[in-house]
C-alpha cells in the first residue's frame, strides 16, 4: 500500500480548481456545463466554489469534459508484476475477495 502525503481537503481543492481551469479551457461557462452535463447549475458553483458535489453530478461533469475514462482508470487495481511462475499459478487459482475481513 502506497502512503499518500496529500490530504483529502486539499486533494479536494486540487481536483476543484483542475474541473474548473479544464472548463475554462473548453471556453465553457458554468452556465453551459450545467445544461451540457445535466447537473444543475447550483449544484456546479456550489463544487467550484466549496467542492462539494455528489459523485454521479462530478461523473457527469467528466463526461463532458473529456476525462471519464481517466476517472475510471485512476480507481482501477493496479496489477503487480510476477516475480515467478508460482506467482502466475497462485494467482489464476485464488478467489477474488467479495468481503473485507473483520478485525
């Protein structure tokens, strides 16, 4: 697991001014993302402004800005390389987990 020396308030503030220079890019105006995306306008000043959005409203607004696809793959499990033949075995052969364990 790789330690993270951003912290969310400020990942979130990061992303906020990144949505909002990428519109600014596309000569949009917040007027326009709103009616393009379908999120309502409020709700778009309200995450420029404070950041706050729900997810399927910030997932829309990516799709119509270009970068869904970059959203997807940034969450997506990054693969380990195999060090070994057994590792490739080991692999094709354990479940993948459906549950967290408890603690």
């Amino acid at each position: 697991m790789q330690v993270s020396f951003i912290t969310p308030s400020k990942a979130q503030k990061i992303i906020t001014e990144n949505v909002r220079e990428h519109r600014l890019q596309l000569n949009l105006t917040q007027e326009g993302l709103a009616q393009r995306s379908g999120v309502p306008l409020p709700t778009l000043r309200r995450f420029e402004q404070q950041g706050l959005i729900s997810l399927e409203s910030f997932l829309k607004v990516c799709m119509v800005l270009g970068n869904l696809d970059d959203i997807v793959k940034a969450t997506a499990i990054k693969q380990e390389p195999f060090s070994s033949i057994d590792d490739v075995l080991s692999a094709e052969t354990t479940p993948k987990r459906k549950r967290g364990r408890r603690k």
